[in-house]
C-alpha cells in the first residue's frame, strides 16, 4: 500500500510539473496549462456574472427607476461590456500577466482587423451606436430593404428580426447604420395604415365615401381618434383610385393583417352599397372577310364589347 501511494503521489507530482511547465511566451509573460486553465475558468464566471449582471438591471432596477425597456436594454448591454472589459483587464493583472508584454498580441490583432475583420469591427462599432443613440429598440417595428418586422434582440454584432411569420433573420449591424431604415414605432405606440382602393367608372363617388367609411368603422383595430378618412387619388386606366386612411395601435405590428381585415369589410360595403370593382376589359374586332382580314385589340374601360364588321 505504500507503494501504492508513492507510485500515485509521483503521478501527482509529474502532472501538477507538467501543468506549470510553459507551453509559450509572449513578451515577458508565460502561460502554462494551469494558467491557461485558470483564465478559462475566470472568463467564464465572469461572463456569468456579467449575464447577471445585465438581467438584474433590466429585470428589476430599472423598472423600478421608471426606464423604458428599450433604453434599460441598451443600457445594460452597454454596462455588461463595461464590466467584461474593467474584468478582464483586473483579472490578467492579477494574475500577474503585464499587459504592457501583450503589445505584439496586440499589433497582430490590429494587423488583423486591418486585414481580415472588417466587417466585424464595422458590425461592432455599429451595435454600439444604434445602442447609444436608439434608432431602433427591441420591440419596435421597422423595414430595412425588403425586410420588415419586430426587432427581437440587438447583439454586438448583429441584430435579430422577427417577422410576423415567426421566422428570425438575423442583420448585420452595419446595415442599420449605412442604408434607410423605416421605423414604424418610434415616438409614437400607433401608425396611419393606408389601404388603395378602384371602383368602376360612373359610381357615384360621395356613395363610394360612405362606404369606405362604414368599413373602417367595422373594423375593430380601426381608432376612433384620429378618425379615417377617404381620399380621392387619381382616375386611374380603368377605374377612380381612392385610398382609405385608418390609424391603429393593436396591430401594428400585424400591418398585413390589418390591410386583410380592411380589404374584408371594404369588399363588402362596396357589394352593400351596389358598388363595383372594375378590371381591365378588351374589345376584340374583326375586320374584312378576305383571306387578308386582320384582327385588332382595343383595351376599353367599361363592360366586355364584342363585335365585327
């Protein structure tokens, strides 16, 4: 048994040499398998920490501080990577690690940035502004390009976009920060949706009004206040274009829903009030007899006309 136990303290002995021998050196600073050990495991309680750290800032300090949930997010993404970064920086000082001898690790990573990650540095920088200055927030509605939807999360690096098709698209940040992006709530909880709308010709546009109003009225999600209202836009190739203007709040962050809903109730007070939806018509003519008879399209508004000479 005493053997035994030489034989295990020897083993003992050989790993914990093994552990503290260098692997590399950078500078004047060596780093073994126990130092690299160590540093992974404090990184790692940092990070958890830092998680914490944000959720009980925006879970329960800030609410009771009377912060909105937009800015308390952007604030506590800002104050995690504060507290990861100060944390590092203790942490490797304390371990004895001069940072002053990590200056070539770091010129390497400025060759690198310079070099290779552009973009991210580019995505990064943008994930701080758009957190600082707020153009978008989690929770609001926006478009970018031929994207729309809820802004779900906003990371360093990208940010997360959910359409109302529950599916998650995730944006570089730079995008929100080089093209035009449309924001549909902010500075306001509703939005002014508009519907387009073509009657036939000869209807009687003061009856056409009347309906278009009965149908935003039937709308629930509709707002009393502002109230709708109907305009009359052009005279159109085959009809008289109107648009109907409503406000809502419930869903706007459905505005497809919402323009299925109005088209429903718009579908049917036009059929209530005797009013037609045109479509295009053409007019087919037959002309001459002979084996050189030619045949000619005439689009027409109005109803189907056939004929021939």
């Amino acid at each position: 048994m005493l053997a035994a136990g030489l034989r295990e303290g020897q083993w003992l002995s050989t790993l914990a040499g093994w552990l503290a021998e260098p692997l590399f050196t950078i500078g004047n600073a060596s780093f073994s398998a126990s130092g690299l050990i160590k540093l992974f495991i404090f990184v790692t309680l940092l990070g958890l920490l830092a998680h914490y750290l944000r959720r009980t800032l925006v879970r329960r300090v800030f609410p009771r501080a009377g912060i909105e949930a937009a800015t308390a997010y952007a604030i506590g993404k800002v104050a995690t990577y504060l507290f990861v970064a100060i944390g590092l920086l203790v942490g490797l000082q304390a371990a004895g690690i001069d940072l002053s001898t990590l200056t070539v690790l770091f010129g390497a990573i400025g060759v690198g940035v310079g070099f290779g990650i552009q973009t991210i540095t580019s995505n990064f920088i943008s994930g701080l502004i758009i957190l600082f200055e707020q153009p978008i927030r989690v929770g609001d509605r926006i478009q970018v390009g031929d994207l729309d939807g809820r802004v779900a999360r906003i990371r360093a690096r990208a940010t997360e976009i959910q359409t109302n098709s529950e599916i998650s698209v995730i944006v570089p940040n730079s995008e929100f920060i080089s093209q035009r992006v449309i924001n549909w709530s902010l500075g306001s909880d509703k939005i002014r949706m508009s519907v387009p709308v073509r009657v036939a010709y000869g209807s009687d546009v003061e009856r056409v009004r009347t309906a278009l109003l009965e149908a935003a009225a039937s709308v629930d999600a509709v707002l009393k206040e502002p109230p709708p209202g109907v305009r009359l836009k052009a005279f159109g190739e085959s009809g008289i274009d109107f648009e109907v203007l409503s406000w809502t709040r419930d869903m706007l962050q459905s505005p497809r829903a919402f323009a299925s809903r109005m088209n429903f109730a718009i579908h049917a007070a036009l059929k209530r009030h005797g009013l037609e939806i045109p479509f295009p018509q053409r007019e087919v003519r037959l002309r001459g007899g002979a084996a050189g008879s030619t045949v000619g399209i005439v689009d027409e508004i109005g109803p189907l006309a056939t004929g021939g000479q």
